[in-house]
C-alpha cells in the first residue's frame, strides 16, 4: 500500500494496481487519459481517524461513471469529471476503487458517513 503524496498528484498507467492510503493532509490526484489506460485499477482507501483535509480525484472531463455509496445515500458518477472526499465526513475504511475500459473510469465506493463524497 502507498501513500498518497501531499498536493497534487499525476497518477500513471505504470502505477496500475496500487492501493493508495489517504492520509492527513490536502491531497488532489490526476487519472491518466482513458484512451491510454484501459484495464488500469487504481483504489483509495482513508487509513486515519481526522484527515485535515479533503482529498480529490480528478479524471477527464465527463469519464467518471458508476455508484458511490454513502451511509446508506447513492451518490451518482454519471459522466463526472471530479470526486472529493470530504475530509470532515470520512471515516477509517472509506474507499473508491477506479478501473478504466479504455473509453471511461468506472467507479465504485463506500463510506461510512453520509455527504462523504461529492461528484462534479
């Protein structure tokens, strides 16, 4: 499992398969292009108690597809551009997982506590 670094973060289609830990602090991660990325995974899981700050995941406009469950709320990815966790609303646990079919990011999560993810 990897950290994800502080700031903002380019992920590669090399780095396919990592678990990344959210941490404490303010981070914003990058997909790869999807036309260069398919079968590339990528998951995120929050590993503390209080992170100081919220954590975005940012693909190409209008690629983001799929469901994020929150408490018991369903939150849409349709045709998203932006997923934020907020920091404030994320418990031990909470994760997404991303997999790319070469034409979209299909997405999925789950957290604990409700408003935890917002899609844009």
């Amino acid at each position: 499992m990897a950290t994800l670094p502080t700031g903002a973060t380019a992920l590669t289609a090399a780095q396919s398969g990592t678990i990344f830990r959210i941490n404490l602090t303010a981070t914003a991660v990058t997909l790869p292009a999807v036309a260069t990325s398919a079968g590339c995974f990528f998951r995120f899981i929050n590993s503390v108690a209080a992170p100081a700050a919220d954590c975005s995941i940012t693909g190409p406009a209008g690629t983001l597809e799929g469901y994020l469950i929150s408490q018991a709320t369903r939150v849409a990815c349709v045709g998203g551009s932006q997923i934020t966790l907020a920091h404030a609303a994320m418990s031990i646990g909470d994760s997404i997982d991303l997999v790319c079919d070469g034409t979209n990011w299909m997405v999925r999560g789950f957290a604990q506590t409700a408003a935890a993810y917002t899609v844009v």
